[in-house]
C-alpha cells in the first residue's frame, strides 16, 4: 500500500460521545475488581465506553481530547502521506503539505483512503485506523467521510 494524500485529496472538497458517567452509591465490589485489573485493560475498557466502530473521526478525536488523550506526533508523517519537500516548498497551501501539522496525531494516510493516528495518555498509547476522507477530519455526525475503522492500546 503506497501511502499518498495527493490522489485522495483531489476528489475531496475542502453523535457526540459522552465519558461515562459514576455511580452515585459506593460499589465496594466494583472497586475491588478494578484494582485487581491492570491500568491498560481498564484504559481499553473505557475507551470501547467511548469510540464506536464507524463514528466520525472528529467525535473521537473531541472524546478522546476531553479524557486527557494528547496527540503523537509522527515525524515521518509528512513522508507518509506523500508530502516531499519540493512539492511543499512551492505550494505550501496543498492539503498534502499542511496535514500532518493540521491533525499532529496522524501518522500515515493512503490513495486508498485508509489513516493510522496515534494519541498517548498516562504511559499508554493509542492507535487509531481511519477510513474515508481526511478532508473531513473535523466534520462531526453522520455526514462525516472519515470513520473509525479499529483503534487498539498498548503500554
């Protein structure tokens, strides 16, 4: 898969999750099963309370923010999606040039539509797999074209 944004870019024109909400009554047995649980399973927990499968990536990424969740910056982003530098150095304005300082959380994005984008939070990381238009990456709801597709975390 040869990761380019200048293919996809070309056809493109330039829900709200809520965090879970706590018991009002002490739950003494929940506690103790949550302590018996290490951080990265309960981390991966909450986040399946918050990210769906097909959301609008820009939902995501607003619950995601909200929870403390900051965004990785890739250093090879630009490579990845296509950008070289005397492309940019010419036409610093095109979507290919300016993405990855415009959503500092991506990683890679292909012809075929399909991103990867990475936040971390309290030692843990998480990856995030996108599928449709990044032009879109800030359109929330239903009429988004950028979706999650999968997302996973690890320590």
């Amino acid at each position: 898969m040869v990761w380019s944004l200048c293919g996809a870019m070309s056809a493109c024109s330039s829900s709200n999750a809520t965090p879970m909400s706590q018991s009002a009554t002490p739950a003494a047995p929940v506690q103790s099963v949550a302590a018996a649980v290490p951080h990265a399973e309960t981390s991966a927990a909450s986040l399946d309370q918050v990210l769906k499968k097909d959301m609008a990536y820009a939902d995501a990424r607003k619950a995601l923010l909200a929870q403390g969740w900051a965004p990785e910056k890739d250093l090879q982003c630009r490579a990845n999606v296509g950008a070289n530098e005397a492309l940019c150095k010419g036409t610093p304005d095109l979507t290919v040039c300016r993405i990855c300082d415009d959503i500092p959380e991506l990683s890679a994005y292909s012809d075929e539509g399909g991103a990867v984008m990475h936040f971390t939070h309290a030692g843990h990381r998480l990856t995030i797999d996108a599928s449709g238009s990044i032009s879109d990456w800030k359109m929330s709801g239903k009429d988004s074209r950028l979706s999650i597709s999968d997302w996973q975390t690890t320590k």
